[in-house]
C-alpha cells in the first residue's frame, strides 16, 4: 500500500514524543517558547525543561510551567553545557522520538506532526529539514531515532551536522 504524502506514523498510533528544552539565561524567551510548545496539534507529549543552572529567573518558570501542565517536567542541574543539558533530559525521557527546542526559539503548532509526515518508522530514522529560519535536525536518539534538534539561523548546516554527530558518539558510548 502507498504512504499518503500527508499521513505520518503518527496517524496510526499516539507515539510519545519527549521534547527537551535546555534552559540557560533565556528568562526572556522562556514562556513564549514553551507556550509554543504546548500548543502543538500532536497532543502525546512529555515537555522537559533542563535548568542548567541559569543565575537568572529560568529556575522559577520551568517549575511554574510544570506545575500549570501534567505534561512538562523540569530537572534542575548544576551548569554544564548544552551536551549535558541535552544528556539529563534524553536519560529522563519516556518518549519512542525526541525533540531538541532551544529555549529562546518558538515552533510553530504543527511543527511535529509537519516532520512526521517523513517518518517510515524505520530505525536510526533522521528527519532533516531546513527553513528560512535556519536548519532543523529533527530525530530519537535514545530509541534509535532522531527526532528533532533545531539549530540557530546564523549557524551553518556544517556545524548543525557536526553537533548531531558529536551528540550520536556519546548517546551511543552511553548505550
């Protein structure tokens, strides 16, 4: 049977998605971009917010948005970086596909579901897309897919490759 162009495999079943948002001197963005992700049309979701020891109010917001929505959890860890932002919510995570969103950028409310419609449900699965905004990884790496990592705009793909690829070595030392 042909896969409808607009279907996804996430038509077929309610997979988690694990979205993990390192948080660090973005008190600024913070709400704007995790209302962005609460807001999105796939409903299945676990929202991690990993404080990496931000000096700002970031701490105080992630525990307030955890505490407004049963979906979003907030891990509170001493500074260490992006790759050990990254690492904390990956080892809490639950969902089959995960999703990296820097704090200070919002996604727009069929983001998942849009990067969905390339799924094949096959494993080590990469979906890649690029926008006017820049270049989105999109992966899950814990279960052998990835979902979604989101570089900056002013960023090259060459360095987006490179992060991902850096992030695949050690997820795959740790496994």
């Amino acid at each position: 049977m042909e896969k409808d162009k607009n279907m996804s495999i996430l038509d077929h079943k309610e997979e988690l998605i694990s979205i993990i948002v390192p948080v660090y001197k973005v008190e600024k963005y913070l709400d704007f971009c995790i209302q962005s992700i609460v807001n999105q049309t796939y409903r299945n979701l676990e929202i991690i917010l990993v404080d990496d020891g931000s000096p700002d109010n970031c701490p105080r917001i992630c525990d307030e948005w955890a505490q407004k929505d049963q979906r979003i959890t907030a891990i509170h860890k001493e500074n260490g970086g992006l790759m050990s932002a990254w690492m904390a919510g990956v080892r809490e995570s639950r969902g089959e596909y995960l999703c990296f969103v820097d704090s200070d950028d919002w996604v727009e409310q069929d983001m998942l579901i849009s990067m969905a419609v390339h799924l094949t449900g096959r494993e080590n699965e990469i979906v890649v897309a690029a926008t006017e905004y820049g270049t989105h990884i999109h992966a899950s790496v814990e279960r052998g897919n990835v979902f979604a990592c989101q570089f900056h705009p002013e960023k090259s793909s060459d360095v987006g490759l490179k992060i991902l690829k850096n992030f695949l070595e050690v997820k795959k030392e740790e496994l």
